[in-house]
C-alpha cells in the first residue's frame, strides 16, 4: 500500500512541474570508440560542456561546437551521444534529433534525470542502444520505447528504480541486453541474452517486484556495472591494441617500402655512375677520334700535295719524253738518209768500177 502511495505521489508531482526551455550549445570533443555491447567503431560527441543554470528547465540542444576528426566532415556521420556528470538535467534534452539526426547510441548517465516519455525517444527511430545508468529515474511508462524499435541494449542500473508498467520492454523484438539492476525493485537484474531479456519482461508483466533485503540479488547487482565497466575498458583495450597493431603493420610495410626504395636509389646511384664513367670514356674515345680526324686529313693534305707535285712532275717528264722523241725522230730521219745517200755511193761506186 505504501509503494502505490507513493508511487501516486510521484506521478502527481512529475504532473505538477513546470518544464521550461533552455537553449544551449553543447562543446563535444568528437571521438571514436566500441561501446559496451556493440562490435564496432561508433563515431560519438563526448558532451564537455553542459550548463544547466537552474533546477526544473528543460534543455534544448540548438547546436554543437568542436573539431571533427580527420575522417569525419559533419554532424551527419555522428553516431552517438555521451552525456555525464550534467548534475542538473532532470529532464531528457529536445531538439537533438536536429543536431544529430542518425544516432544509434545515447548516453546520459549521473545526471540526476528523473523523468523520461517516449515523446522524447520518438524521434530516434533508429537508436539501437541506450544508457541511462546512476540517474534517478523511478518509473518506467509502458510504451516508452514504442517508437524505438531497433533497440538492443537498454541500461538503466542504478537508477530509483521502484514501478515498471506491462508493455515497456515486450514489444522490442531485438533486445538482448537488459540492465535493470542496482534498482529498488530489483528482481530483474542483468539481463545478457535475448532468453534472459525473455525472462525479465515475463517477470516484468507478472508484476514481480523484490526490495534490495534480498542480499543474493544486491550482490549480483552491484557487481555487475563493475563487469560492465571492465567489458568496456577490455573493449577499448583491444581496439587500442589492434589500432596499434595495424599502426606497427603500416610502419613495417612503409619501412619495407623505404628499404626498397633506398635499394633502388642505391641501384640508380651506381648506374649513374657507371654512365657517368661510360660519358666520359666515350669523350675522351671521340677526343682521340678528333685527333685522329685532324692527322687524318694533315696526312691527306700532304698527299694531296705529293700526288699535285708528282703529278706536275709527270707532265714536266712527259713534256721532256715528247721532245725527246722529237730529237730520235729528227735523228732517225737522218741516219736513213745516210743510208741511202751510202748505197747510192756503193751503186756509183760499182758502176765506176764496171
């Protein structure tokens, strides 16, 4: 009797305040990392700054500041929300669908949030997880999540957990993960697998409800954020070994490749010296060929003048050759006379005789 009371109170009270608007621009230092739950790289704005001047104003989200990272150009690719330590927010932030419009991944977490509609999920169709752990959230509607079907993984562990209404988990068909622990009511636990999701929402429709005397179950429940917790730093753990990993791949593969292009710089280098050295035997080859050229033509030249003084030579020898001929001529002409003139003297000489 008490809980309904004071479950009645609680609604009355949450009816009775006056939610105004505070606009505000979040400082997000954009980040990567694998969440609890999910098996790859969400690209996500870790909210740095965050004010909420006064108690009982909800915020509204009117844009982000912050350098992306060198991979990322817009808020468009932003896949996740982080928000922690907002001690003031009591209620879910507005107009954040308008800032980053594809989340897959929300966080508010020991923000001091007590109160949560589906009108404020509603515009996150495609969110799949959702964190809204060390708040102070005490009832879960039924149909919260009636516009979020995607979702499968769902943490509100310690919270003030005390009402949870039929139909608030039933119909998502992808849920895996369920953490209701650290809770007032807190018969539900950590749910890890669809089964054990199966499980509590039964439980969860049945009206099952047990306080936190039952030791067995506090304990399970206090350990398991810790478990959490540790699962992400194991997560990042290992993405931060294999970014390493592939870093020590890529730098040995560019040291193979700065090997091999020293090699070849090496190789070049000697080619070049031994077509240097080529060059220069082949210069002093055609200085010995010019050289070679000019006693070339000097021996040409002076046969060249042997052959004019020879051949002027045997013109003078034939100019001298004719004439002599000229002279045997001459002489031979007389030699016959003689001759003749002797056998005329023999003829006279004879007939004298007679």
């Amino acid at each position: 009797m008490k809980f309904f009371v004071n479950f009645f109170i609680s609604i009355l009270i949450m009816s009775s305040i006056k939610i105004y608007v505070e606009a505000e621009t979040i400082d997000c230092e954009y980040k990567e990392k694998i969440w609890t739950g999910l098996n790859k790289l969400i690209y996500y704005c870790d909210v740095k700054k965050l004010k909420i001047f006064s108690n009982g104003l909800k915020v509204k989200i009117d844009g982000a500041s912050g350098q992306h990272l060198s991979d990322y150009s817009n808020n468009n690719q932003v896949k996740g929300i982080d928000i922690i330590g907002a001690s003031n927010m009591k209620f879910f932030p507005s107009n954040i669908e308008n800032v980053f419009s594809n989340l897959i991944v929300i966080r508010i977490a020991a923000s001091k949030l007590i109160h949560i509609t589906n009108e404020d999920l509603k515009p996150f169709t495609k969110l799949k997880y959702l964190f809204l752990q060390y708040n102070l959230i005490e009832i879960i509607p039924k149909n919260l999540f009636i516009h979020n079907q995607e979702l499968e993984v769902i943490s509100l562990y310690y919270n003030k957990i005390q009402h949870i209404e039929k139909n608030a988990f039933s119909h998502l068909k992808k849920l895996r993960v369920l953490d209701l622990s650290g809770n007032t009511c807190n018969s539900f636990g950590y749910a890890q697998t669809r089964n054990a999701v199966l499980d509590s929402v039964e439980k969860i429709e049945e009206g099952i409800c047990q306080s936190d005397k039952y030791t067995t179950t506090t304990t399970t429940t206090t350990e398991n954020p810790l478990k959490q917790e540790i699962e992400e730093l194991r997560n990042q753990l290992n993405t931060k070994e294999k970014e390493i990993q592939k870093l020590s791949e890529s730098n040995k593969q560019k040291e193979a490749k700065i090997g091999n292009l020293q090699q070849e710089i090496k190789n070049q280098k000697i080619e070049m010296e031994n077509q240097k050295k080529d060059s220069e035997n082949l210069k002093e080859e055609c200085q010995k060929c010019t050289t070679i050229n000019k006693n070339l033509n000097q021996i040409l030249n002076k046969l060249d003048q042997k052959e004019e003084n020879i051949l002027n030579k045997l013109d003078q020898l034939i100019a001298s050759s004719s004439s002599s001929f000229l002279n045997i001529d001459k002489k031979f002409d007389c030699v016959q006379e003689l001759s003749e003139k002797e056998e005329e003297l023999k003829i006279l000489e004879f007939t004298i005789n007679q």
